[in-house]
C-alpha cells in the first residue's frame, strides 16, 4: 500500500497553473508577427519589389497549440518567389541562380525574442 500526505497549501501551484490555462503567455504572438513580416520584408532582395512586399503572417490558437505562421503571397508558375530565392532555382533558358539564405539570418532574433517573451511570461505567471 502507497500513502502519500502533505501539510500547507498549494496556492502557488493552483494559482501559477490557472495562469498557463489563460494563455496569457501567447499574447506577444501578433505582435512578433508583425515584426517577422518587417524583418523579412527588409531582408528580401529587390528586383520588382513584390517579393518584399508579399509577406504576411497569422496567429493560430487551437487545441492547445498556439503559433504564428509567415507566409508570402509572390507567386510565379505557382511557386513562391520567396522560396525560389531561398532555395535557388534553374531558369527557363538553362541558367541556375543559386541560393540566398536571407529567411534564417532575418528571423532568428525574432524567434530568440518570442521564445524569451514566452518563457519570461511562463516564469513570472
């Protein structure tokens, strides 16, 4: 037979889990969004422009999972412009452009920033 007794309360525990149940800690979410969409707007290189100014994110709470999402809407031949350059690509007339990782470098202080906003928020709940 297992028993198991304790004497005091637990106030701080009920108190900091009905904190994680709010998701309160999920709040900076948009506004990091945002900054991503600047950040990659400003790292994207230039011929016309519209691959810069295609970025866009969204916000998804659901079910226990919560994250934000950055898209781009330049499309060429159905596929995206931003992936042909990330990636690189052949060309039409037999030419290769190679790769340009400009996504990672302009995104990874935007991670570092909302995982630490996360985290800060979780230990100060």
């Amino acid at each position: 037979m297992i028993s198991a007794s304790s004497s005091g309360s637990f106030k701080k525990t009920e108190s900091f889990l009905g904190f994680l149940k709010t998701d309160k800690m999920f709040s900076g979410l948009p506004a990091g969004g945002r900054r991503g969409v600047d950040a990659l707007a400003r790292a994207t290189p230039r011929d016309t422009g519209l691959a810069a100014h295609s970025w866009g994110y969204v916000v998804e709470h659901k079910r226990g999972r919560h994250g934000v999402y950055w898209y781009n809407t330049d499309v060429e031949g159905g596929v995206s412009v931003a992936i042909l350059i990330q990636y690189g690509h052949g060309t039409g007339t037999g030419g290769y452009v190679p790769p340009r990782d400009y996504i990672n470098p302009a995104m990874r202080p935007i991670f570092d920033e909302l995982s630490d906003q996360v985290w800060k928020e979780v230990t100060n709940g």
